[in-house]
C-alpha cells in the first residue's frame, strides 16, 4: 500500500536513523556522521557509516545503503510496508490503515496551508500602508527588506477581525482557524466571541524544518502592552514547540559547519543578515532535550549566545550538560559591550563577530604557542624554521582579519616585521590555494571506470551526463529549493534511468511540499537505493549555482545529442526498410 507522504516524513522524523541503526551497530561519532563495523558484510574496518543529517546509511564496503526503512527491511528481513509498521511501532505511532487517520494527515495538511496562506497576508500586510508601523519598528531595528523578505516576516494590524476576515474569504473556517491557533474565541453573555489571536505586532512565521509553517510568534507594538512582548502560537495539531527551532529550515543548508544558537528570533534574524546563515533560536532559554536531538542532526559544533544575566546562565549550563551529554561540542560566545547578537552585529560588524565566532582568543593563541615552544628564537636558522610553520598555520585560519592579527602576534615573537610575516603568509595562502586547486582537477580528470555504479545492471551509457545528473541529484538532496533554478530540467532528459527516477519522485515531493530525501522514496529497488546512497554521500562539496546550472545545460545537451542521433538511426532504419522493400518487391 502506499502510504501518505505526511506520515513517512513523520516517521522518519521519529525514526532517527542513528538511533535505530545503533541498535544494531556499534557507532562512533567523527564529524558530522558516524561509524561502524558494518551488519551486512564480515569486515574488521568501520566502511559502515550513517549521515544523520542525510538520514542515509551506505557501507563502501558492500555498497549497501539506503534510508532508515530500507536498513530495516534489509537487516529484519521484512517487505516495505512491514518494515514501516515494524519503524511505527517502535515510535509508538499509528499507520494509517483507516480513513480516521487518513483524515488527520489530511487535516494536518489543511492547517499548513492555512498558516503559509495567513503569513503570506501578513506579509502583504507589511508592505501596504496598514504595515507602516512594522516596517518602521523593523527599520529601527536595523533589518534590511532582503531579510524581512527571506523570513516571510509580516504585520498583524490593530483589529479583532481583519486575519479572519480574509482567511474566510479564502475558504478557511473558523474552526480551522481557532485549531491553528489564530483565533481565539470567548463567551459574553452567553453569546461566543471570535478574535484574531495577533494583533497590532510584527509577525514572524515559525517555520519547521521541512519548510512548512506552523505557526506565528508576534512581537507587539504597544509601548503600554502589559503582557510578554513576544505572543507565540500555542501546541496545536501541526505545532508542539518542545520541538520547534527557529530557523532550522534555513540553517539545516548552511555550509559553515556549525550552529549559532540565539535566545530568540530577532538575534538569529540578525546573525543571517550579517551572513551568519547557521543561526537558529530557540523560544525561550529552557532548551528541551527534542530540540537538541534536531540540532544534532545537522552538526557537532554549537555556538550559544545566550543572554548573560543570571537566569540566562542557569539555562546555559544545563543546555552545556545536554548537549554534551548528545556527543555535540559547545562554546559560548560572550559580548563585551553589546547585550545580545543583535546589538553586537549592529555596534561592530560582521567581522568582528567572525572572530569571536572563530574562538581566536583562546584556541589560534593556543596553536600558536605550542608551535613557538618548539623553537629556540634566539638560534636564526630555528626562528626561519618557525616563522615557515607559523605561515603555513595561519594560512589555514579562514578570517582575513584574524590572519592579519596573528600574522602580526607571529612576527612580533620572531622579532621580525609584520610586512615581513605577511608575505610569508600570503605565499604558504597561495600555495594552500594552489593544492586545493589541483586535489579538485585531479578529481575531474579520475578515470570513467571510477564513475560507473557498483551494481552492473546500473551502468551508465553517457558519463558526460550522468556526471552531471549525480551532482544535480547530490544538490537538490541537499538543498531542495534548488529546484527552482532546475525548472526547465524535466526527468526524461536524464541518461542515466535510476538519476532520472529518483529526479522525479523528489521533484514531486519537493513540489507537494514534503521532504525531499532519499530515506522517503518508494518503488526503488535496493541496489537502486544503495547507488543512490552512494551519489548522495560522495565529494561532499557544496557547488555553486552557476555550477548546478551549467550541468542542468550539460545534461539537455547530452540529451538533445541523444535524440538527434536516435532521429537519425530511426531515419537508417526506414531507409533500410525501404531498401528492403524495394528488393522484396522488385
Ligand atoms: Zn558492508
């Protein structure tokens, strides 16, 4: 049977599949993933690894892998819809074999529009004369429109009934109004009184990680507003904010490698405006043990910003305990003379937020000295040695600026000019760069045999393309909006039929609005679903959109080739046949 889209990504969701696979396997922890010794082929070297951010298994030694329901039917034994009543069970559940829950994914599904419809009123609300006052708290903020734009955020006016009013008219009842938290009602006399729960507040759409929006948290405007200034959505149907990471959906792409983790929305907003794309916030200071696992899905590197007063640093602490506790690494980021993230952007800038954020104070000192206590300075031929060493380590550092400050430290310990220093930095930079340049070509240049799927029945009749087609494919799984630069890229035009299949079925669900991973596809067989696992996890390397356009033409080009050379032996074989004919009949 095939089962509803909502449920699998919930399944899964509730399935992580570090969790269950280490069940099964013994895993460690290096990085981003994880590794073991792998349950499918006799091996003494850890080839088995899980992508948690992936939701991916794949062993490079048998070249098994697939998502969570797969390892399940692979190592139970089970057929697919088992092996998802086996992963339902262990979540505690309920597959949904009869209408009563088919209809509660279909409510579930209801609500997501309704709020995506709702923020996008707010939205326009903003940009109309009615969001005057938003968009000038916002400017005095100090947020630019490109990111008020980026995060959906919008305006509720001052009125009891404007947002119902409008979601009305767009065929929503009340009903669904007041499940999805954005009317409230009362009774007065023994007559019941609806009102929209926002009003007169700056409105920023609380996204979850699959991109749906799920509810709202309202910043109000009234300076005599006695309640908390921030109102958010209640638990609903589609929303349970123990749960729930501000700006996940955004961060989960990042390729910085780490998580900023704010107090609340407005710091996390700003960390993005100043290019901090990693920034997520949790509602509140009390981080809850759900919200960690989703920030571990995505890194092992945490950079907290909590408020320094003492509450805040209560909750610092046990959010320190927890997240270790999660195999997750955490520092905290202190702000001399700004409050928060917001305020510290604002005063001083992205770079030197980046600095901070590096940890240079403590850890480039550190490196530096340790190589410094290798060398006696005094001694010429040593102080040349050291200054080699310190170059080629500091090129390494990935801030200008912190280059600069200890390029500055490293010369002032040799006695030498900063001048100096910097030249010998910015040569051991371009030789860095120039090995970094010629790993990538090497890797372009690896031989066609290296390219073909382990699985014989999957080989690929033109590499041209379905090396494009991998990294289309590798793109997408990790950033699904990218679809949209691959509008005029249809399946059929892929060479390779097991990268077009699954181009498709993830189209589709990017289109339907649901998660787009390899763990949620059907109708794959598993050497299918074990290459596929393969091109995802393979070269890592995030490419540009310029890149991802240039493969999408590569592949309509192949493609084009392909057809005109089909064009032209459908054209021989009518020749042949009519030559054929010819004979026969004379
Ligand atoms: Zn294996």
């Amino acid at each position: 049977m095939a089962f509803p889209p909502a449920f699998l990504d919930e399944l899964i969701a509730r399935n992580p599949i570090e969790d269950v696979v280490g069940q099964y396997v013994q895993l460690k922890r290096s990085g981003a993933n994880y590794f073991g010794l792998c349950p499918f082929h006799s091996e003494k070297t850890g080839s088995f690894s899980v992508a948690p951010n992936k939701q991916i298994y794949y062993c490079f030694g048998c070249h098994k892998g697939g998502g969570v329901i797969n390892f399940i039917m692979d190592i139970e034994n089970l057929s697919y819809p088992d092996a998802v009543r086996f992963l339902a069970k262990r979540a505690g559940l309920e597959v949904p074999e009869d209408d009563r829950y088919q209809s509660r994914y279909r409510e579930q599904e209801r609500l997501w529009k309704l709020c995506k419809d709702a923020a996008r009123f707010f939205h326009q609300q903003l940009k109309s004369d009615a969001g005057k006052p938003g968009r000038a708290y916002l400017a005095g903020r100090g947020m630019d429109w490109q990111t008020v734009t980026k995060f959906g955020i919008g305006f509720a006016v001052d009125d009891w009934h404007t947002l119902e009013n409008a979601m009305r008219k767009q065929g929503y009842t009340r009903e669904e109004l007041i499940a999805a938290d954005l009317v409230g009602e009362r009774e007065k006399d023994g007559r019941r009184y609806s009102y929209d729960r926002f009003t007169n507040r700056v409105m920023f759409p609380l996204i979850d990680v699959r991109g749906n929006v799920v509810g709202f948290a309202g910043r109000t405007l009234d300076a005599n507003y006695q309640g908390r200034k921030y109102l958010n959505s209640k638990d609903t149907l589609i929303f349970n904010k123990r749960n729930f990471v501000f700006g996940m959906n955004l961060a989960k792409k990042s390729k910085q490698g780490r998580i900023i983790l704010c107090e609340g929305p407005m710091d996390a907003i700003a960390c993005h405006q100043f290019g901090f794309d990693c920034a997520v916030a949790s509602q509140g200071t009390s981080l809850t043990q759900e919200q960690i696992n989703i920030i571990g899905k995505y890194t092992d590197q945490v950079v907290m910003t909590f408020d320094s007063d003492f509450a805040g640093q209560n909750a610092t602490q046990r959010a320190i305990t927890m997240f270790e506790k999660a195999g997750i690494s955490v520092r905290i980021l202190r702000f001399e003379g700004a409050k928060d993230a917001d305020e510290f952007l604002h005063k001083y800038g992205a770079d030197r937020f980046s600095v901070l954020l590096e940890g240079s104070a403590d850890q480039a000192d550190y490196r530096l000295q340790s190589l410094k206590s290798q060398y006696d300075l005094s001694k010429d031929d040593q102080k040349v040695e050291f200054l080699k060493k310190a170059a080629v380590l500091i090129s390494g550092f990935p801030n200008a600026i912190e280059r600069e400050i200890y390029g500055a430290k490293a010369a002032e310990a040799a006695g030498i000019t900063p001048d100096a220093m910097k030249l010998e930095i910015s040569r051991a930079y371009k030789n860095r760069r120039r090995r970094e340049q010629k790993k990538e070509e090497e890797k372009n240049l690896s031989p066609v045999t290296a390219l073909q799927p382990a699985a014989r029945g999957l080989r690929y009749d033109n590499i041209r393309s379905a090396r494009a087609e991998e990294v289309v494919l590798r793109q997408v799984l990790r950033d699904a909006s990218q679809f949209e630069l691959l509008k005029d890229l249809p399946p059929e035009a892929f060479s390779a039929p097991v990268l077009g299949k699954a181009y498709a079925a993830l189209r589709e669900r990017y289109r339907a609005g649901h998660d787009v991973s390899l763990a949620v596809l059907q109708d794959f067989t598993p050497e299918e679903l074990a290459h596929l696992t393969g091109v995802a996890r393979a070269n890592d390397e995030p490419v540009s959109e310029q890149a991802l356009r240039d493969c999408a033409a590569a592949i309509l080009e192949e493609h084009q080739k392909s057809q005109q050379g089909q064009g032209e032996d459908a054209l021989r074989a009518t020749l042949e046949r009519m030559k054929n004919k010819k004979g026969y009949g004379g």
